[in-house]
C-alpha cells in the first residue's frame, strides 16, 4: 500500500498479482484504493512473464531458499542492478526507464 500511495493511485487501472503473501490482504487493498485485482491462475507463471523473470534474476543473487526479510541494503544494491538492466521486451529501455515514461504523464 506505501507504493500504491507514493506513485498515486490514478496511474493504476488495475492490479494484476500472483497469490503470493503479499497480498494476503488484497480486499483491504481493493476497498481503500477502489481499484480492480486481479490474480494470475495458480501455476501458471507465463501470466506475469516479466514478474517472473525478475524473480528468477533476483532469486540469481539470493538463492531460492534465502529469507528477503533482513538483507534491505543487499536487495537495494541487485533491484538497481536490475532496474537499469536493458529488457528487450520493454523497448530496450530499462525497467527504470519504462515505469518513468508510463508513469510521468
């Protein structure tokens, strides 16, 4: 909900997201932003293709069974490593760079 209130909700028409814990609260989430949810179909991660890939890339640095709970500064330092990674399929335009452009109008 921090994110949600630092980018503002009117840039969102919706929000699309896997079942994961973060979410646990998505009517909470739904009712105070008065905004869609949507979540992808279990096992099937080609629904957020992006997403995943960025998982996997972070999941690169961490380890798949390393907790993200208490490594704040090491998350900071591979997220801007990632974020400044050119992605094809965004244009070959950084992460960094496409949320910027759709998001400064």
């Amino acid at each position: 909900m921090k994110m949600i209130n630092k980018i503002g909700i009117s840039k969102f028409s919706c929000i699309l997201t896997d079942r994961g814990k973060e979410f646990y609260r998505w009517k909470t989430i739904k009712k105070h932003f008065k905004i869609r949810i949507y979540f992808c179909d279990a096992g099937k991660p080609h629904q957020k293709v992006l997403v995943e890939k960025i998982n996997r890339d972070i999941r690169r640095w961490l380890g798949q069974n390393e907790s993200l709970n208490n490594i704040s500064s090491r998350l900071k330092s591979i997220l801007d490593v990632l974020n400044t990674t050119i992605i094809p399929c965004l244009g070959n335009f950084t992460s960094r760079q496409h949320f910027k452009k759709i998001f400064s109008n």
